[in-house]
C-alpha cells in the first residue's frame, strides 16, 4: 500500500492527514496522484488567509472557480469530489462549521475516441518484440515483451500489470489475480497455455526473490515511465503514425483493442452481444456495465463506417443506378 502523504499546511493539516488515514483503514488505496488533489485544496486554503476551521457555500464556489481549467466538465466533477468526500468525512467527526456541498449540475460529455490497433498492427508490434528480445535472456525489454502480451491478450490496465506479485499468479490454474484494481475492485483473469508458459519462464529467468513479477534490471518493480517509453519506441520501430492530434498512442489502447476484438469474436462466433456484455463487464473490473457499453457504440460505428465506405466504392460497378446514389 502506498503511504505517502503530503506535507500539508493549511488549517486543515491534521484533518487531511487523518483524512488519508481514514480512507485507507477503509480499504481505499488513496495513492501519490489522489493525495496530491488533497494537497492542491490544501494549497487553495492557504490561499484564503482563514485561521477558521469551516468550510461554507462561499468557499466550496471558490474551490470550484479555481480548477485550471474552468471550462472543463471532467475537471470539475475531481474538484468537487474532493471537496464533496473530505466534507462528509468532517462532519462525521462533528464539525458543525462545515457544509455538505450539494451535487452540482455538471454534465460530462467526451468526444473523445480510443485508437483501435488493427490486428495486422498487432502482428507487427509483436513480430518486432519477438525479434529484439531473447525471452531466455532477462533485461528491461524481455519484461516489457511479456507486459505487452499481457496488456493485449487480456486487456489489463497498466498498472494492474505491474503490481502484480508473485503471489498472484496461480501457474497450475493458469490465472492471475489482480487484487483492489481500479474501483477497489477484484477479478481473476484466466489465461492461454501460451501466455502462463511466457509468465513461468520469466520469472524463472528473472531469478529474483522481489515480489513483484515485473521487475527491472535493478531489481525494483518495473515503472511506468520505463514502459511507456518502451511503448513509444515500438510504436516508430512498427510504424504506426501519430494519431490526429500528432500524439503517440496511449498504452491503455492495448486495453480497448482488446475489449473490441473481443466483442467481435464474439459477434463472428454468434453471441449475443447484449446477453455477453455482462460477462466481459466483470472480466475487465468495470464498475458498472454502462461503462462496457460504450464498445457495443464503438463496433457499431465502426461497422457503419466500413458499409459506408464500401457503397462508396462500389455505387459505380452496376450498369444501373440504385435510387440511393442519386442526387
């Protein structure tokens, strides 16, 4: 479990403290990035020059109006969560000079759209892994071959991966047990004969006593910047080009490649995909099945987009007009 903890400074520094402390006896993983939104108000508070210990409307608005980006929904909703959360908590240990912020209307709305590997793209990064790396051999790129698997074949987050332990990898049941993910949730993922034979020979050829199963040529949990450069390296070596917005592609698509492939297989195989979604749901650790929804939108549009363009290609290859085609 993590424990770091900010140096806070405001009126509120013990309070925040036992804030942190509070969630974590709860179960809550409160992390570096989770602390640090609590030190960001902390920092706010200092800001208002108040010896006080309350919290009013007055001062949740002000919070709200501080975000760096005031325009944006997303960043809002975090701004008010952490308000929202250490306000509860106040009043549970009986500050009557705090509010409860009631609920504001923020509606969030992303137009954004995850870059989908194709499976050709796939091969390709796989292909190149496979002929840089000598997987009898450990070092840092050996590791990162063995992630990359993991992230594509069963859709893990990043760092899901690399908190795996020892521990929670069952080699006979070929499963691997990702424990407190995000949402505090809990799964176990199976894996192919293929996949749990790559595990076993890693950590065999890791010949380390770390509990961790990813580790780096110093012997310390591989880190998420050694594997993002990776990523990004691989990305030029196979040739994939920027996306739109000339940004490399996000380690996490590996994750959303996975989850549509997987919906197709299952559309090619005969499935209902609406009876089966509740099934991946789990599998992926979602909190909700809404959020496993959003790929049923994802195959589906691009489903029409291929329709699309193939009566572009083909409107012309007939002697007669179809009615659709005319202007």
């Amino acid at each position: 479990m993590d424990n770091y903890m900010p140096n806070f400074q405001s009126q509120f520094k013990k309070e925040l403290e036992e804030f942190i402390i509070y969630k974590r006896s709860n179960g809550y993983s409160y992390v570096k990035d989770t602390c640090n939104e609590l030190k960001y108000f902390d920092d706010f508070l200092l800001t208002l020059n108040m010896t006080d210990k309350k919290i009013d409307q007055e001062i949740v608005e002000k919070w709200l109006c501080s975000c760096k980006v005031t325009n944006k929904a997303s960043t809002k909703g975090r701004y008010f969560c952490v308000i929202s959360k250490f306000c509860k908590y106040l009043r549970l240990m009986g500050y009557d000079n705090v509010i409860q912020p009631e609920p504001c209307n923020i509606t969030y709305k992303s137009n954004f759209i995850p870059y989908i590997f194709s499976k050709e793209e796939i091969k390709r990064m796989n292909e190149l892994l496979l002929n840089k790396n000598n997987i009898n051999e450990f070092n840092n790129s050996t590791t990162f071959y063995v992630l990359f698997n993991l992230y594509y074949c069963c859709g893990l987050r990043k760092m899901e991966a690399l908190n795996l332990k020892l521990s929670n990898f069952d080699s006979y049941n070929m499963t691997l047990l990702i424990e407190k993910g995000k949402n505090e949730k809990s799964r176990i993922i199976p894996l192919t004969k293929n996949l749990n034979d790559l595990i076993i020979n890693y950590i065999n050829i890791r010949n380390s006593e770390n509990d961790y199963i990813f580790i780096n040529e110093k012997n310390k949990r591989m880190d998420k910047q050694m594997v993002t450069k990776f990523f990004h390296q691989l990305l030029n070596d196979a040739k994939i080009p920027l996306t739109y917005e000339g940004k490399h592609q996000r380690l996490h698509d590996l994750r959303h490649t996975f989850c549509i492939h997987a919906l197709k297989q299952m559309e090619e195989k005969g499935f209902d995909l609406y009876t089966s979604l509740p099934i991946l749901s789990v599998y992926l650790g979602h909190k909700s099945i809404v959020e496993t929804e959003y790929y049923l939108r994802l195959v589906k549009s691009e489903n029409e987009n291929i329709i699309n363009k193939s009566k572009n290609y083909t409107k012309n290859l007939y002697g007669k007009k179809d009615k659709f085609y005319e202007e």
